[in-house]
C-alpha cells in the first residue's frame, strides 16, 4: 500500500494503522525526514514500512513513488493523502496560496488517481482512497480556495468511477469535518466536535475492508449535505450559520502563522 502526506496527521496515523494491521507500507510527503521518523517507527514497532520524498504535482515523481511502493508486489492500494489548506477572506489569498492549494489538493490526487488505476486495472483489482473534505460538499467562509479543490477532486473521482465501473478498482472518496492536524490549526468546527487522525485512519481502513465511494466522518455530515441540497436557499443560508465555521470570524489566524508560511509558500510540492 501507498499513503502520500504521511509525515504526519492523517497520513502518519493511517500508515501506523495499516501497518498494525500487516500491510506493507510505501510512504511519500514532501518532507522526506518526516516520511522517514514515520517509517522509522513504524519498523520499531515490527512492521514494514519504506519512506521516499513525494512530489504529489510531479508526475515523474509520483510514478516513481508507486514504482517504488509495487516493489516486487503489485499495488493494492493508493491513499490519496496530501493536502495543504489557507485560511482568511477570498480577497486576501494570494496568487501563490491559490496555486498551491490547486497544485496538492486537486492536481495531486488526479495524477495518483490515474497513475495508480492504470496499474490496477491491468490485474483487475485495487482500491484507490482520497482523503477530500466535508468541503467537497460544504463551504467554511474563509476557506474558498480550499473548498474549490475539495468539491473539484470530488467531482473528478465521481466521474472516474463511471469510466472504472467494471474495472475491479475501486474508489473511495473521505470527507471528514475539522481534524486536529497542523493543517487545521487556529480553525474552528462549528457545530462538530474536533476530531482525531486516529478517527480518519479508522474510517480509511474500514473503507479498504467494506469498499463504498462516499464516507463521511462524522455521518451527520451527510445528513447536513442532503438537507441542504433540498432546502430552499434562506435554510441553507440558516443552516450555514448555526452549523458551518466561517473561519473569516472565528479562526485565529496567528495560529495559522507557521503553517501557513511552510506549507503555502509559492513551490513546488
């Protein structure tokens, strides 16, 4: 198995997770030293684990890190991982900022989409999981770009999966509200309780398990969704402030601070 970002948050705490459960891990982020203390610990703990420095944007990077993850033994299985987030109001993003959100959210997870399924779909058989967003399908205010690669990457894989039906890959789309990550930092939930990478690792291993394209975490999110989705546009609105952080009023964006100037700056990623 492959997981991409898996230095740390949800891509770390899938990768020990699956490796405590007897796979054999390839782990890919950007920062190789971080992909490499994860890997470290994950052989300390008797499991098997190798670790490489991922370009998700790269194509030639991200074939040479499935290349890396076959090995000898055909892939089963791509985490769709990486993500990078920035916070504040839409006229305050810069050029950058946007790019690269673009560059690991949307263009990541499309190269490994088609570079993984080509793979699997030569042997028929395979699972390809993307960690996306409850806003795939909601809008935090103040996450604009973010939500626009969220509901972008999910509107790709909804459109793969017509063209794969039949393929024996299979794809999963997670989509977990607010996770307790660097990513995440200074934000807040809204009417959801923060949750843990430990929680979203448990969702993307039950998903390998008992294979189904949309998994929400928590599962009221999806009942939020469909009752906005058949709601007149003043209870959406409603339901937008009472429930959905608007993170232009509520994050503290000092917080975000040295996140946001590692993770954001214009680079490739």
């Amino acid at each position: 198995m492959a997981v991409t970002g898996a230095g740390a948050g949800i891509g770390a705490a899938t990768a020990r997770l699956l490796a405590s459960r007897g796979a054999r891990l390839a782990i890919g982020d950007l920062d190789e030293a971080a992909a490499t203390r994860v890997a470290e610990e994950i052989r300390g703990a008797g499991g098997h684990a190798a670790a490489m420095r991922l370009d998700v944007s790269d194509e030639q990077s991200f074939a040479a890190f499935l290349d890396a993850a076959e090995g000898d033994r055909p892939l089963d299985a791509l985490i769709n991982n990486a993500g990078v987030m920035w916070v504040g109001p839409f006229r305050e993003e810069s050029a950058g900022s946007v790019r690269r959100q673009v560059a690991v959210n949307l263009v990541g997870p499309i190269l490994g989409t088609r570079l993984a399924a080509d793979r699997m779909a030569m042997r028929r058989h395979g699972h390809i999981v993307t960690v996306a967003s409850a806003a795939s399908k909601l809008s935090p205010a103040g996450e604009a770009t973010y939500s626009a690669t969220k509901h972008g990457i999910y509107g790709y894989l909804k459109a793969v999966r017509r063209e794969l039906r039949g393929s024996g890959v299979e794809l999963s789309v997670v989509m977990p509200a607010v996770v307790d990550t660097a990513l995440a930092a200074g934000t807040t939930t809204g009417a959801a309780a923060m949750l843990t990478p430990e929680r979203i690792a448990e969702a993307i291993a039950d998903a390998l398990v008992r294979p189904r394209f949309e998994v929400h975490v928590p599962r009221s999110v999806r009942l939020l969704h469909g009752v906005q989705s058949l709601a007149p546009q003043p209870v959406r609105d409603l339901l937008d402030r009472l429930l959905v952080p608007d993170q232009t009023r509520t994050a503290d964006r000092g917080a975000r601070t040295a996140y946001e100037r590692d993770a954001l700056s214009d680079r490739p990623t």
